[in-house]
C-alpha cells in the first residue's frame, strides 16, 4: 500500500506513472502520468479515442497495462480485488440484463459486491428511478438506463467514482440531468473522476481538470488553473472600415499585438486587467481621430481553449 | 465465489425463467418418456446393440432410465444453453459490469458456473420425478411391469442414472462455457460448437472409427447411452473427465490474460 501525495500536499486517489497501453502497433494509452486528489470531481476530458476509456479500463482492472505503474485507493493497479470494492463504475456505457428489471439488476450488482440489498430503494430514488424500478431494463430510454448505471456505481457508498461519458447519446435535459446528479452525488468523502469528450458537458461541476489527446496527457490540474491558461482577448472596430488598417497601427504603437479580421482586430491581453488595457486603446483611437463602433474583452471562453488544445491548437 | 453464486442465482430464481423450466421440463419429462416407451423393442433376436427393451425397462433401474434415455434428447439443447449463456455475457458487455464488482475473474466465472449447475441438478431432479411418474403412467400401454421400480434396487439405480447425467450435463456445459469464454460472442460461440460437435464430429465418425472414443461430443453421447459398442461407459467417463479439466484450465488462462474491452 502506498500513500501518494500531490505537491500541495494531498493524497491522491488514482496515481500513475508513465501509463501505456498498446494494441499491435496502435498505441491508445501514451506514457500517461496524472494525479487525482481526494474529494474532487474531475473531469477527464478528450476527443473520441483520445484513450480516455482504455485508462479508465486500466485503472479499473479490465486492460493489463502495457508499460506503467500507478495505485487506485493507494493499491497497486494489478491488485484490483484490493480496491475495487471502494469503486463504484459506469465504463463504456451501462450494461446490465435486459431482461431483468431495474432492482433486479441492482440486487445482482449489490450480491456480487456482498452488499446490503436494502440501499436499492434509495439508491433509485437518488436516481430518480422509483417509479420504473419493477420495468426491465430492456425497456429503459438511454438516460433512465445511464441512471441506473449511476445507481449501481453507488452501490456500497464507494469512496471513487468513475463514469465513463456518462451524457454519452442523452439530449439537452438528459445532460442537464446528468448533471445535476453528478452534482449531488460529489461529496468531500467521494472522489469522482467522470470522462467526456465535450468539456461543456462537465465543466459545471468539475474542480479538478485532465485532458489528454492520442492518449498523451495535455493539461492536468485545477479547473481554475486550465482557466488561467487562457489570455482574455480584445475586439475593436472602426466606425468606417477604411480606418481599420490605420487602428491596427495604433494598436501596435501603443505595444500590443492585433490581428486584423474582416469587421475589426482582435488583440490577445496578457495583462492582469483588460478594462485598463480597452481604456488606453480607446483614448489612442481618439487622439488618433478614430472612432471605435465596437470595444469589447471576450473573456477566457474553456470550450475554445479546450477545443484548441485536443485539435492542435496549442501544440 | 459465493457472491458470485448469489448473483447469478438472482437472475436464474425469477418466475420467467421458472416458467420457461416448468415448460421444458414438461415437455421433456412427457414428451421424452412417450417416445423413449414407445421406441422400446420387445426383447428377442430383434433387440440389439444399444437399444432399450422392454424387458431392460421392466428392471427395478427401468423408470429411471427412461429419464437417462428422455434427457438426451436435450444433450444439444443444454450445450447451446451454456454457449449462449456465457458468450452472451461478454457480447453484451455484463462481464464487464460483473468484473467491476468481482474482479476475482476465475471466482467470478467459477460462481457463475457453480449456479447454472446447482440450478440444472435442481432442474433434472424434477425432470426425473416427472419423467418416472409419466412412465409409470405410460408403462401398462405397453404392457412393463413397474414392480421393480419402487424397491431399493430402483433407488439405486435411480441415484445413478441422475448421477451420469449430472455429469453429462456437465461435460456440456463445461465445454459450452470454455467455448463461450474463448470466443466472446455468442453467434461465433454457437456456430463454432454446433459445427464441431454435430456434422464436423459425426462425419469423423463415420470416416474413422476410433474417433469415438476421443472426440468430446461423441463420448459424451456414448455416456449418457451407457457406453456403445465403440466405447465403454467407464472409458467416456475417465475420457470426458479430462475433457472437462482440459476446458476449466483453458477457460482460466484465457480468463485471466485476456482483456475485457467489450
């Protein structure tokens, strides 16, 4: 058993080190290293094959790693049967008997687990699965059938949660559902590591971030953090577009950078306050005989910066 | 082990799956005992090889064979049950579900195992009361005296009938499950063991005589028969055997290396 601590000083519930996985010559899993800390939801973000899955299989003993090491509840991760009794999981979809109804399908789970049957009630209920618990399973829309899976990870109250997509396929309210249960089911004794390949999806209620892409980490860490990566960015535009050249002169002199786009300029801040830096180009554009029809900071948008990071945009 | 027993005994003790037993074992125990006393020859010159007489049925192990004779019909229909049963699990992607929760794979599959087994010993107990009450109801159509069925010899020869099928039941599923585990899907599975177990080995059969007494399929047939010409029941027994620790230690190694990605 080792106790594996971030730099901050807390524990950390999953731990690996240079995590691979390969299939042939295809390499799904890339010398992966990440950390996630006790009580955060974290986000595990990253386009379609982007490995999220394979890691997660990985950390819940279904794929032998092909190189790595790491520790899930501080147990190694080819000591499964140590720690998956503390896990609750919803991987690659929720898949359970068809013909069995829903309490059915809990009572197998809650059996082979060794745990109490009597949770299953209020477990559909979190769910908001009560009415429909007596209908199989095979009858479920996609969200009531993602919710059960979510009833069944927290069979036993496990300290770790992993889902796996679990929006995967449901519509806006299905999501915004999924959402609100991600949301209740986080508590500061339950750490939960949730997969997506859309960070608007989770971004909500995340505190802690990973995204990777072709299996290589990209950026891990507070959500905050991922948030400060991003440089706020200023959008100006003449009142006659003849003067939009001569505003990007303006906009250099006065030391930033701008880019001309077909209706104004964009200039990227990296300053600690935009407002000062929009206050001192609007007074350049004046003395300069310019009258600006639009001035505006666009603040850190996470969905473009994510975007940007998983398709190159940052490499 | 034990949780994984309970597990799957959640699944199979439901009153669909009940209903659907009652029915086949109905229609085994009726249907099986009509056609198996309705193809006993008089004994005499006629009579041979294999085939049961009435003679053979009017011993004190007669009402019981009927049942031994009845349950090989379903010899196929239990492989298919078993191929399916396992295959299913990782096509569907429930192994998966399941490992989540008993990473212990080989207890997991051993459990499994154990309950569809305990659960079809359940089921051939009752096929084998239902199938010695319809014989002895059927029996005075065609003239066998029951006498000797109700005496101890009868019990005994009872207990060991339910014994050899027990274990022809069990060479089934143990070959269906390591061709499940193998395999992964059930149309592969099923494909796979039907061919083999049904054209590929009687074409050998009829084109090499020994293949008799080592292809699994065929020994287990010559078993439940009480041996055939071709091989005796003790040497399908030893033979099925170590068919049988041949597939579970298979079924383990593929278990435990391979990956669950479905």
């Amino acid at each position: 058993m080792t106790v594996h601590h971030l730099p901050d000083g807390r524990p950390s519930v999953i731990a690996v080190e240079g995590l691979t996985k390969r299939y042939g010559d295809q390499v799904a899993v890339d010398n992966l290293s990440l950390d996630v800390p006790r009580g955060v939801v974290a986000g595990f973000l990253g386009p379609n094959g982007a490995g999220k899955t394979t890691t997660m299989a990985m950390l819940l003993g279904l794929a032998r790693p092909t190189a790595g090491r790491g520790t899930v509840l501080e147990f190694p991760l080819d000591r499964p049967t140590a720690y998956l009794g503390r896990v609750g999981a919803l991987i690659e979809g929720p898949t359970f008997w068809p013909g069995l109804t829903g309490i059915e399908n809990l009572r197998v789970i809650a059996k082979l687990s060794g745990h109490d049957t009597r949770q299953i009630p209020e477990l559909l209920d979190l769910v908001r699965l009560s009415g429909r618990g007596s209908d199989r399973f095979g009858q479920y829309s996609l969200g009531m059938k993602q919710r059960l899976g979510i009833a069944a990870a927290l069979i036993g109250d496990p300290e770790l949660l992993v889902l796996d997509e679990p929006t995967n396929g449901l519509d806006p309210a299905g999501i915004n559902e999924m959402r609100a249960l991600i949301g209740d089911i986080a508590h500061d004794d339950r750490t939960v590591l949730v997969s997506s390949h859309l960070l608007a999806e989770v971004e909500q209620v995340c505190d802690w971030l990973i995204v990777i892409d072709h299996g290589a980490l990209r950026y891990q860490g507070p959500a905050d953090g991922f948030l400060g990566q991003v440089s706020p960015v200023l959008t100006l535009a003449s009142e006659r577009p003849d003067d939009l050249d001569r505003l990007v002169e303006v906009v250099r002199t006065a030391g930033f950078d701008a880019a001309r786009e077909r209706d104004g300029i964009t200039v990227p801040l990296n300053v600690a306050e935009p407002r000062d830096a929009a206050v001192a180009l609007n007074k350049e554009a004046i003395s300069a005989g310019i009258v600006l029809a639009e001035l505006h900071v666009q603040r850190p948008n996470l969905e473009s910066h994510y975007l940007a990071m998983v398709e190159g945009g940052d490499r | 082990m034990i949780r994984a027993f309970r597990a799957e005994m959640v699944k199979l003790l439901r009153r669909r799956v009940w209903l659907l037993t009652a029915a086949a074992v109905v229609v085994v125990a009726i249907g099986g005992t009509a056609i198996v006393l309705g193809g006993a020859e008089p004994a005499g010159p006629g009579a041979s090889g294999q085939s049961l007489t009435l003679q053979d049925l009017a011993n004190a192990g007669g009402g019981t064979e009927v049942f031994r004779r009845a349950a090989s019909f379903a010899g196929f229909f239990t492989f298919v049950v078993f191929v399916a049963a396992i295959a299913v699990e990782f096509g569907r992607g429930t192994f998966r579900t399941m490992l989540l929760r008993q990473p212990a794979r080989l207890r997991l599959m051993a459990g499994k195992m154990v309950a569809m087994l305990a659960y079809s010993a359940g089921v051939l107990a009752v096929t084998m009361v239902l199938t010695w009450i319809a014989a002895r109801l059927f029996a005075p159509s065609q003239d066998i005296d029951t006498g000797a069925w109700m005496t101890m010899d009868g019990l005994a020869a009872g207990v060991a009938d339910y014994a050899a099928v027990l274990f022809w039941i069990t060479g089934y599923a143990m070959l269906g499950m390591m061709l499940g585990v193998l395999l992964r899907s059930v149309p592969i599975a099923l494909g796979v063991g039907i061919a083999w177990a049904g054209p590929f080995e009687h074409l050998l059969q009829d084109a090499w005589d020994p293949a008799s007494r080592f292809f699994p399929g065929l020994l287990l047939e010559a078993f439940v028969a009480g041996g055939t010409d071709d091989v005796e029941a003790m040497r399908a027994f030893v033979t099925i055997a170590v068919y049988v620790a041949i597939a579970a230690v298979v079924a383990s190694l593929s278990l435990s290396r391979r990956d669950v990605t479905a």
